[in-house]
C-alpha cells in the first residue's frame, strides 16, 4: 500500500464513489447532488471513465463498445490502465479542475481508487506502478470517497437485472469478467478503505437502494460538520 504523503493534495469539494458492479452509484451520486444542492452549492456530477467527449470515447476503447472493431483486439492489462489513465488527465483538466476552481462541490462516480482495485487488484498490476502515474498524472485527489460494498453475487445479480431491462444492453468487456476478478476487486477495495478511514467511507450497499442513499447522505453531511 502506498502512503499517502507522496500523493496529491485532498480538495474538501471532490468526492468519489466507488464499489464494484452493481452497487448503485448512480442511485448514490444523485442522493448526494440533491443533499448539496438543496444546500445552494453549485454541483458537478461526472464518471470515469469519461467525463468529457474524449474521455467518453476512450471509455467505448475501454469496455467494449467502440465500433470500429477494436473490441475483438485483446487489451492488456497496462494498456488498459494507460487507456484509463490517458482518459483520466483529461477529465481531470477539463471537469474536475474548472469546477473545483470555481467553488463548485464535485462528484465522481468512480476515481483513482478503481485503477488501484481494477488494475491493482483484478489484473494483478503492481500498485506501485499506479502509484507512480497517480503521482505524476493526477494533481488532486478526493476528500472524501463512499466506498459501496457489497458481495459479488449480489452485485451481479443486480447487473444481470439492469442489462435485462435496458433493450439491446448486455455486459461489457469488465463485467464478463469471472467472480475471481471481482473478489480480488472488492478485497482491494476494502483493503485501501482500511488504510485510509478518514478518507474512504464503507457503506453497506447489499439494503435496498434508498436505504443506501439515505447513508450516503447522512455520511457526507456529517464530514462536513467534521
């Protein structure tokens, strides 16, 4: 685990979401842009990746869903945390950075913790190595991030669910991916969580989703009294 002293400097207005498939971020996202904007703060709500037209369109890269045929081309494992680290400095540079300059709360469904427990974890790339990019990429970091936990059986019954109700949707290139992979995810996940408490949150995302909302707020309102 890399300490945190060597890497970029916390904003008290970013907050990340993470967790793995399944475990209602955008259910969460949108409870937290309401609790702050019925408050009068301006919000920008975003995802990764994505979060700007290129940034978008290296996402299609990412999960499968380009369509020039580069989807039937293995990725490896460090050309797809390059690919998400390319589409990351742009986010960065174009969303989060402007907002967070202007006083604006910003909100990102997922951040860097992904890469650590996607390509750290779930393909076994050296965690020092995202370190590095981190460091040299990244100039801002989240405050405060909810962690949504939930087991992967749960969590991928819950895609199965969401792809059968949206017509002609079907798992993308990570969520094909076998329970092994999203064990070895989860657990790095609550592995960076246990090293960083006063960052990362836990909340139990296996309740129902307003349930899980109704924390999320309730975390994220008593931060900022903290």
């Amino acid at each position: 685990m890399t300490t945190g002293a060597s890497l970029p400097p916390m904003h008290p207005h970013f907050v990340s979401i993470e967790g793995g498939e399944g475990a209602g971020k955008t259910t969460v996202l949108g409870a937290l842009r309401a609790c702050l904007q019925a408050d009068g703060c301006e919000v920008v709500s975003t995802r990764e990746p994505g979060g700007t037209p290129l940034a978008e369109r290296v996402r299609g890269l990412l999960l499968g869903n380009d369509s020039d045929g580069a989807s039937h081309e293995t990725l490896w494992p460090e050309a797809e945390l390059l690919l998400m680290f390319a589409a990351r400095a742009q986010h960065v540079r174009e969303t989060i950075q402007p907002a967070l300059e202007r006083g604006a709360w910003l909100i990102s469904d997922r951040f860097t913790d992904s890469s650590y427990a996607y390509q750290g974890g779930g393909r076994g790339l050296d965690p020092e190595l995202i370190a590095q990019l981190e460091r040299r990429i990244v100039p801002v970091r989240p405050a405060l991030t909810l962690l949504l936990d939930v087991g992967v059986g749960i969590g991928r019954e819950r895609t199965r669910g969401r792809d059968l109700a949206l017509s002609g949707s079907g798992p993308d290139r990570i969520e094909r991916e076998r329970d092994e992979f999203f064990e070895r995810v989860r657990s790095t996940f609550l592995a960076r969580a246990a090293a960083e408490p006063s960052r990362i949150r836990v909340i139990d995302a296996s309740r129902p989703a307003a349930v899980v909302a109704a924390d999320a707020v309730a975390v994220l309102q008593a931060w900022r009294r903290e």
